[in-house]
C-alpha cells in the first residue's frame, strides 16, 4: 500500500481485496499529515482519533457483509463544511471557536457511503482569496515549490491531494475555488452545475454562485465520489430535483464525434505563452480521441470579472451580516454598548479581504447605487449567459485553460487585490452561468503544474468526467506527485 | 472612480465594522480601484436585457410549506453563544 500512487479507485479496490484495513490505511494516511503538515499547513484540524474510529466501524462493516463502494476510503474536508462535534472555523477568527452542531449535506452524504474523515482542510477566510493568503490560520504551501501559492480559496484541499496526504477531498467553488487551486497544484478538480449538490451546512459566500465540489487525483476518483454527494436536497432551496446519474458508468464511453469549442476569448490575451503551449498539447490528445475543434466566441466574457466582483461582494454582504457576536463566534472584549459589539466584533473577527468584500458589497446594495452596479451587474451576467447557451448550441464542451499562469510567489499579489482577483478570469464566467466545469493537469512550465479546464452545459456532469477519464487514460499528468511527497 | 475617507466611513458604519485608523487608507485606495475597474461593466449593452435572477434558465426559488420541521435545539446551539444566561443570548444594555 503505497499512499503516494493512490487513487480513490485503487484504494476501495485494495480495500474489498483485503490487502489492507481501513484503520491501516487510515493509519497511514494521518502519518504522512502529520509528517506534512509542518511545511504545508493544508489542515486546520485533524481529527485522528475519530478517524481511526470511523475506520474501524467500516473495518467491521466490511467484516459483517455490508461494505459499499466507498466504505473504508479516508477523505477531508474544506473548512466550509460544517461537521457535527468539530471545529468548523471557515479559515477565519469569526469562527475559529466555532464547533458545528450539525453535518453540512455533503458531509453526511459522503459519511453514509462510509468514508472516513481525516479532517478539516485550510482555506481562504471564507472561501474569499484565489491564493490561501488571506486564511487566519495562514498560508497553505504549494507541495511542488512551498515558496508558492496552492491557489484558493480550496488551497488546503488541492495541496493535500498533490501531496498525497488525503486521497480526496471536498472544495467549494464560487469563482473557481475548486479549478484554480486544483490547476496550481497539478490536481484535478470539478465544480458541478449549480443546484447539483446540496449547499446545505456549507457557509454561505455567495449563494447564487457557490457550489461544492471535489478535488481529485483523478477524473474516475471524482466520479466515484460525486454521486454520493450530489442530488435533491430540501434544506437547500435552490437545490435542483434532477435524478444523478451513476458517473462511473459512462466514464470510458467514446469521443469520437464530440465537438469541442475553443473561447476565441480566453486566448486572447493575458494568457502566459507557455501555459498556451501545454493547453495545444492537449487539445492534440483530443483530437487523437476523435474530437473535433471550433472555434467560438463569447463576447461578453471579459466582463465576467468586473460583474462578478458587484454580485459576490454583494452576496456576501448580506451573507455575512449573519456573523453579528452574539449567537456564535468572536465577540469582542467589554462591548460599550451593542453597537459597538457589532462594530467591533466584526472589524477584529474578519480579515482584511473579507472587509474589503463585505465593503465593496454594501456599497453597490446601497441607496442610490443598486441599480447602477447590482442590476447592471445582473443583466451582464445575463449577456454572459447567453454567451454560453449560444456556444453550447454548436459544441458538447468548452476547452481552455484554467488560470492564466502557473502558480506564484507567496505575497506578491497581496498588495493589488485586482491584480489577485485576475487570476479568475477564466474560471469565474462558468460561476455566473451556473455551468460545470473541471481542472485536469496537462503538463508543467518551469516545475510548476498547469492546468486544463472543461466548461459544459448544465447537468454535463457525465460527459465531462467521460472527456477528462479518456484524456487521463492517454496521458500521466494527474499521477505526477511532487518530489517531496514521492 | 475616486472613493473618499468620508465614504469609506460611512459604507463601514452601514456594514457596521470598525475599522482602525490604519486600515482607511488601505480602503480609500483599494475600493477606489475597484470600483474603477468594476465601471467597465458601463460600456456593456445592457438595454432591454432583464437582470438574472437565478443561474439556472427557467428556474424560480422553490417555496415550501410553513410548517414546523425541526425539533428544539436551543442548549446545543447556545453551547457556540459568546454569553447566555437561563437559555437567553446576552448582549448590553439596549435601553438606558
């Protein structure tokens, strides 16, 4: 049982052979985190002891006959996830002493299929930052050059998995918070259609744009693990009531006659020459597959920045306004009077980008603004919908890159948060449109991975599983492990 | 677009956050960047177009019964209050 060469799949196979235990493998895993986490800070918690008591009930399970796919198989969770009994923090000070009462939808979706939880992954402070920088509990490192970002906000998640520290784990992505990070740390990642899985337990950034997901080693890892998480959920009322497929099903099925849309756009500018040069390689092992190519073009899309960053910031305005020091979380040393423990309790209990968001929001909800930023904000989005539906009329999915460049030094885009908020540019305008979309490593530039992005039209969840598995089953990107983790 | 001192007061005392007198420059600055670059949204051609109300064409938010559905809670959730006193959340003095 190496932990480095693991896949999900490989794991739950080893697991119904019995060549090994839950608890040995849970075991070995929560050794390799205890051995990382000092120079990669991917975890907030590790919960070890429960861990290795999950194990044993699936050991037992198993033993008694009634062993799933997926029982036995050690993930973690993104901080966002609300877990019953453990801490529950978000990557902030707000709730860095809050203990959930309850399990988030995902959470107990993934633990009835019989998973075990090795912990709680770090994060940008609620899910706000496309680097890990802004987390209280501070910077996640990046496995393949620890002077480097993981990408975020799921950079606890993306790091622990090209580390090999965790098999999988859960993500959340609101403006490509499960790509990005996944691209910068040569992981695959996949953010479903909005209304696929449940948001329910998940704290909330931006609720029309959330969505959880999962980071990978692979496409077939994911489409193992989506299926228990996803489906209707009435806590959730933007939840769709859509039957889920089993994803694993149609994983090898043929390219042949797929058409594929090239975004004119997303090659346009911005995008780093070498990073194009891997995005070509793997547009050839498309076409080897039988794919065909178009182009495509999607006018509106360079204004998917520029209006995410009026309808997320406004979102999470009035999300976070939940977050007041007096049901739960920080509250502020001898409040003068509830004013100021409102005023206070939040300036010390948020970070500097959570302000700065909650600010940027309040400003375009309030009176006079609203419909100078909001709805013209609104009716973009809607243009850059359309965009999308118009694309989808001529192609089955979209290719491109994820992010515009590989991963970057730790600090050097804290000073300029547009400088930071560009590194969505690819990822954010699927967010808008409620596509799904996915990350695949296709390759590396100067030692650092880069990243491949699918986008396809809502509910595609199969097919584009289908296109990444046949990619990785051409290609070894994904089974890269970083030198130190090998 | 030009954000002053005074707006960043007064858009912190709306989401009510105190923030320090080292932190305003910081916001005057970037929020002032921000909103410039947020103002290309302008040149977009909007007219006639209905602002998106939910990601997902066609869809509306679902309404549900108003019916009770969960059973007490109050102990378990009041174990995360900053301070409670006989099942109560406390907070100063509102009324002098």
């Amino acid at each position: 049982m190496s932990a480095p060469a693991a896949t999900v799949a490989a794991l739950a196979k080893g697991l119904a052979a019995g060549d090994f235990s839950s608890v040995e493998l849970t075991r070995s895993y929560l050794d390799r985190i205890q051995a990382a986490q000092p120079g990669l800070n991917a975890f907030i918690t590790v919960t070890a002891e429960a861990a290795l008591a999950e194990a044993a009930a699936a050991d037992a399970a198993r033993a008694a006959g009634k062993a799933g796919a997926l029982t036995g198989v050690p993930l973690a969770h993104k901080d966002i996830f609300c877990t019953e009994g453990v801490l529950t923090t978000c990557g902030s000070k707000m709730l860095s002493n809050f203990v959930s009462p309850y399990d988030a939808t995902v959470v107990s979706g993934l633990r009835r299929s019989g998973t075990v939880m090795l912990g709680k992954l770090n994060m940008d402070e609620f899910a706000m930052g496309s680097s890990n920088e802004t987390s209280y509990f501070g910077p996640v490192r990046n496995p393949w050059n620890p002077a480097m970002v993981p990408g975020g906000s799921s950079g606890g998640s993306a790091a622990a998995v090209a580390a090999r520290i965790v098999p999988a784990a859960t993500a959340t992505d609101t403006g490509g918070s499960i790509r990005q990070p996944a691209a910068l740390c040569g992981v695959t990642g996949i953010k479903p259609t909005y209304g696929r899985v449940s948001r329910y337990g998940m704290i909330a950034f931006a609720s029309s744009l959330d969505q959880a997901g999962l980071i990978t080693v692979s496409a077939e890892d994911a489409a193992l693990l989506l299926g228990p998480m996803s489906g209707f959920d009435p806590k959730d009322s933007t939840s769709v009531e859509s039957p889920v497929p089993d994803y694993t099903r149609t994983l090898g099925d043929s390219l042949e006659g797929m058409t594929i849309g090239i975004v004119k756009e997303f090659f346009d500018k911005g995008l780093d020459a070498e990073c194009e040069s891997r995005i070509r390689d793997a547009m050839r092992v498309y076409e080897k597959l039988g794919a065909k190519f178009r182009e495509v073009s999607c006018p509106n899309l360079p204004l998917s920045v520029p209006t995410y960053y009026v309808v997320a910031p406004a979102e999470c305005s009035s999300n976070l306004a939940r977050f007041d020091g007096v049901r739960f979380g920080y509250r502020c040393e001898s409040p003068k009077n509830l004013t100021d423990l409102y005023m206070r309790s939040r300036g010390e209990g948020f970070g500097a980008e959570v302000k700065r968001r909650i600010m940027t929001g309040t400003y375009v909800l309030s009176a006079g603004y609203y419909d100078a930023y909001y709805l013209k904000a609104q009716r973009v989005r809607q243009l850059i919908s359309a965009d999308f539906a118009r694309a989808f009329g001529e192609v089955d999915l979209l290719l491109g890159p994820t992010s515009p460049t590989p991963a970057f030094a730790i600090g050097a885009k804290c000073d300029d948060p547009i400088t930071m908020y560009l590194n969505d540019i690819y990822t954010i305008g699927a967010n808008l449109a409620g596509l799904p979309g996915m990350s695949l490593p296709c390759g590396f530039v100067g030692g650092l991975p880069v990243g491949l992005q699918l986008i396809g039209p809502h509910f595609s969840e199969a097919r584009m599983l289908n296109a990444a598995h046949r990619y990785q089953l051409e290609t070894d990107w994904h089974l890269q492990v970083p030198a130190a983790f090998a | 677009m030009s954000l002053t001192r005074a707006d960043i007061e007064n858009i912190a005392r709306l989401a009510r956050l105190q923030l320090t007198e080292a932190e305003i420059p910081v916001y005057v600055d970037s929020l002032s960047r921000i909103f410039a670059f947020v103002g290309e949204l302008d040149r977009a051609p909007t007219a006639g177009i209905s602002p998106m109300a939910h990601p997902l064409p066609g869809l509306a938010q679902r309404l549900r019964a108003d019916a009770v559905s969960e059973t007490d809670h109050r102990d378990r959730y009041q174990q995360n209050a900053p301070k409670v006193e006989a099942g109560l959340y406390v907070v100063p003095k509102v009324i002098e």
